[in-house]
C-alpha cells in the first residue's frame, strides 16, 4: 500500500507522539520503581499519578521543584504527554506571577536605572509567556513525520523563553536597592521549571534518536567542490510571487517594493519607522521596504506583530541606521540597539546598522534580533562593545561584515554565520578584544554561535604593532554552558595562541563547550590552546550536526529568501587549500 512521506512512519501525529513519551515514562518509571511492588489493584490513582509526574521529572535538573509543582495541577492524570503540557503550564503560571511581583517593585523603585530594568523585565516576561504558548501548541502539533525536527522546534521557543527570563535579571548591572534581589527570588521558580520543560522535551529527543527512525532528510551527503556555492532549490510557497523570488539577486533598481524610504524626499517616507508603520499585522507575504541612500538617524523597532518584513538598501556602507546609546549615559544593554528585529521571517539586504557611542563607552548594541528564521546578506554592523546582539531563535547571517571589540557577537540565539568577514578594531588602551560572547546558561539548552567559512582579521584601524598589548581571542563563557564553534575559517595572526579567555576565575571553564574544526590560516594553530575541560576536539562528522542544514533546519527555509548558503560543511581541508 502506498503511503505518503508525512505519513511514513506511523498515521497520526498524536498517536506516535503519545507512544513515545509513554515509552519515556514507562522506562524511566521501571528503572525508578523496579524494586517496589505493583500497587494494590484496588487503590486510589493518587499513587499512580505521584508516579508518573516522578517520571516525568526524572530526567530535570530540578526534580523536587517539577514533581511540587506537577503534583498540584495534575488531579488523576497518568498520561504522560498531559504531563509535559501541564510542565509548560506551571512554568508560565509563575512567569504571569514573577511579572506582577516586578509590577510591586517598579512602584517602590526610586533609582532610574533600576526602574527601567524593571520596566524591560515585565516586557521580556511577556515575550517569555508568548513564546511558552508557542512551544505548547507545537507540541499539539507534533510532526511525526519529522520527530527530530519537531522535538527542536519545542526546545527552540522554550530557550527563547528562557533567555528573555535571564536577561531581565541582567538588566540589573549597577542599580541600587533590593530589587535585583527581589526579581530573582521571584524568578527563581519559573526559570527552574522553564528549564525542567526543556529537559523533559531534551529527554524526549533523546528516546527519539534511540529509536533509529529514518532520516527524513536522506543519508548526510558531504558538497563536492562543484557544489560548494551551489545553492539548494526547492519549490517556493504558492503565496512567493515571481517578483519576490527574484528579490534579493537583484540590483535595488529592479525591485518592486511596496514602500519606499528616502531622505530626500523621493520616496514614500523619510523614515523607516515610518515605512514600518504601514506594514501589516501578522503577514504572511513578504512587505518589502526599500531604504535609498543615507544615515538614518533613528532607534529603528520591527515589533513582533510584523512578520515577513523584507529590507532593502542600497549597499551596506550607503544605507545606514545609526544610533549612540549606551551603557554609561545610563541607558541598559538591552536598550541601546540602533535596530531592533522581532518578528518572524525578517529580511535585510544590502544594509548598514552601527552604533557610534564609542569603546569608552562600554556596551552600546548596533543591532538586537529576537526574529525566529530571519535572515542579513551583505549587511554590515559596526560598533566597539556588544555590537551585535543574538538575542534568540534562529538566525542566519550571510556575506556579513561585523566589527567590534569586546564581546561583539553575543547573546542566546541558535546563529550561523556564513561567508562573513569579521573585524576586530581598536580597543581602549587597557583591553583586550573578543570576538564572541555565547549566552547558553543550561545544559538543556540547544542554543550556539557558529562562525563556519568567516575570516577573522584585523580592521585597518588596529595594525599589528597593537595585537601583542591588546590581544585578541575567539571568544569567553558569559553564561555557564556558553556554547560556540569556529568552523572552517581563516583566523589571522591576531587570534592569541590561547584561543578563548576566561569571564572571570573559573567560570564556566569546565561546562563551556568551544571547539575548532578544520581552520586555516597563521591564528588556526590550535597547539597552545588553553586546556580547559569546556575546549573541546570533535571530529568533521560530529560537527555536521552544527551546519545550516541540521542545526538551523535551514533547507526548509533559507530557500524561498535566494540568500546562497552552504547546507553542510565543505570538503574538508588540504594542505594550502583555500575554501
């Protein structure tokens, strides 16, 4: 009998989904009960319940916070897949009551900076909420089809969630008062249980890969070097009209975009928050502004309620949006982004984001993207600390080029960076540069930074006389589990022998997770790396899984934009070979 691709490996999503996590349940409950006796066939089904939300938790890092939570709203229940949705319930239940504690304390908060990072708090809780509800109607939704794929989608917007809970408690960096305090006690509950959903579905993903399904995308392949800049074709969704297929491999004068931006008054408006005002809500077409030649000097938002929106200027060094805020005039870290990306399907091409504060300035972001599936080609970001920030989700940065210093590529986000040049500029007198900041604060976690074909290098305005007294490393563990890898990359001679560099004493060394695969280049000698337990040596194969294709799940995509990306790695390296 024949059947369909989707249908091929079992008919129903809720049935083989229901399997599996029973499976979950039974075995976990078998190893933890394996010495005790059936129950009594007559007893009450609260042993049976106490047993299967212990299950449900065993695999957490905060079994006894799970099983007290789960134990109040479970009643009777037994079924397993009615626990994990009630895991996602109870953790938004205390997100909704830690934003009405941040409420209380923004009334009694005197100092500025505090009540604005409790005024940024409550917005990051509710995107928190929002991205909670979205993994649980995925989880509704679960593609059988793809266990994998749909197992990822579930961990994607539960550490979105998580993020935005751990950087409203960064937010608090030089306030005054008790409030700080205040929000991470009132915290504390809904990150543990945020944290035991993403070890419940990690749990699951597991048993997934056990089973030995097949690969829905067929047997990994390695690129030929015929295909290397070859770039994946698929059929475009029905709503992708000839015009917009053709978007972003064409010059600016070709295109057809539905407003345009220009300061000199050619176009429809003079600002890009002007254009953005038009867009409409929730789309799912493609809105397309064009940015004609300028420096637009404005704190430029794509709100979460604008999807699918398309930017286009006239090259990255003449289209720009510029701002200056930054940490030292007061302003928070997560605030001070000249663009702001939130919504789904973002587009930029051909686009300068910058950030002029300053290195004596301190943490001053060009450009914040929060954006699941978004996409910068032949985009430029240039500032000196924390210049881009990747805030969350996935994203995907094409033939970039990123400028800073310190920390200049930072944030939770699952990013690839492809083809991209990175510059490391000048620092302060006293500094050293670094090139990535990962924010991966849970093993649960499947979040990273991954630079693959990048040249790190030098930018004009830091010679080589300077490398020795302000020396440059590929990255340091902001979080506990930072996660980041350099992949087939040219690392020149300012990368410092060491490789990556402490946050502070020890922290994080032994749980980070940084590796270099396959570089080239006079900074790819990896003999006088430091050797922390986090540094790690995987081979080519295992670093397959960290490519567009597997991690990002960019074939489903990337496609329908036309940005040319490399699916998996290159051919691995030769001798002098140059990629």
């Amino acid at each position: 009998m024949a059947v369909n691709k989707k249908g091929a490996l079992i008919g129903g999503s809720v049935i083989l989904l229901v399997a599996i996590v029973a499976a979950v349940s039974v075995v976990v409950t078998h190893n933890r009960f394996a010495t005790k006796s059936a129950a009594p066939s007559g007893s009450t089904n609260l042993q049976s319940t106490s047993r299967s939300v212990q299950a449900i938790c065993e695999p957490t890092d905060y079994p006894d916070i799970c099983e007290s939570a789960l134990s109040k709203v479970a009643k009777n229940t037994t079924d397993p897949k009615e626990l994990i949705k009630l895991s996602f319930q109870v953790a938004t239940d205390h997100l909704r009551q830690a934003f009405q504690h941040s409420k209380l304390l923004s009334t009694a908060a005197r100092d500025p900076r505090t009540k604005d990072a409790l005024n940024t708090c409550r917005e990051l809780m509710e995107y928190a909420i929002e991205d909670i509800k979205t993994s649980f109607k995925k989880l509704g939704g679960f593609n059988t089809s793809e266990p994998a794929k749909a197992v990822d989608e579930l961990k994607l917007w539960l550490d979105s969630a998580a993020t935005y809970q751990e950087t409203c408690l960064d937010g608090f960096e030089n306030t005054t008062g008790d409030a700080a305090a205040g929000m991470r006690k009132a915290l504390n509950s809904s990150m543990a249980l945020t944290d035991n959903a993403l070890a419940i579905v990690g749990h699951l993903a597991k048993f997934v890969d056990g089973l030995k399904l097949p690969d829905v995308l067929g047997r990994r392949r390695l690129l030929s070097d015929e295909e290397v800049e070859a770039v994946k074709q698929k059929d475009f969704p029905a709503w992708v009209s000839a015009d917009r297929r053709k978007l972003l491999s064409i010059p600016p004068s070709g295109i057809k975009p539905d407003v345009v931006v220009a300061l000199d008054g050619s176009g429809d408006f003079s600002s890009i928050n002007s254009a953005l005002g038009v867009a409409p809500i929730k789309s799912l077409t493609p809105f397309v502004i064009y940015v004609k030649t300028g420096v637009y000097k404005e704190k430029v938002t794509v709100y979460r309620n604008q999807t699918n929106i398309i930017i286009v200027g006239d090259g990255a060094t003449q289209t720009r949006v510029t701002g200056s805020l930054n940490f030292i005039d007061g302003v928070g870290t997560f605030k001070t982004a000249s663009f702001v990306v939130m919504g789904e399907g973002f587009i930029a091409r051909d686009m300068g984001f910058e950030n002029t504060a300053g290195p004596a300035k301190h943490q001053a972001v060009a450009l914040l993207v929060q954006a699941d599936r978004s996409v910068f080609y032949r985009c430029q970001m240039d500032a000196y600390q924390d210049t881009l920030y990747v805030h969350t989700l996935r994203q995907f940065y094409r033939d970039c080029t990123i400028s800073g210093t310190i920390d200049f590529i930072f944030g939770d986000a699952k990013a690839i960076f492809q083809n991209c040049q990175i510059f490391v500029r000048k620092p302060l007198e006293n500094q050293q540069n670094i090139v990535t900041a990962q924010g991966r604060k849970s093993r649960q976690s499947a979040t990273a930074i991954i630079l693959h074909n990048c040249t790190i290098t030098a930018d004009p305005s830091f010679p080589p006389a300077f490398h020795a007294k302000n020396p440059t490393y590929l990255g340091r563990p902001w979080k506990e589990f930072s996660r980041t890898f350099v992949i087939q990359s040219f690392l020149d001679t300012l990368v410092h022998p060491n490789g990556w560099l402490p946050w502070l004493g020890d922290f994080g060394l032994r749980t980070c997770f940084y590796t270099e695969v396959d570089n080239r280049g006079p900074g790819a000698d990896k003999s006088l790396r430091v050797k922390w337990k986090g540094v790690k040596n995987i081979s080519y194969a295992h670093a397959q899984k960290f490519t567009v294709e597997r991690f990002l799940w960019g074939n489903d995509w990337l496609p329908s934009t036309q940005v040319p990306y490399i699916p998996v790695l290159l051919p691995q390296s030769l001798p002098e070979r140059i990629h």
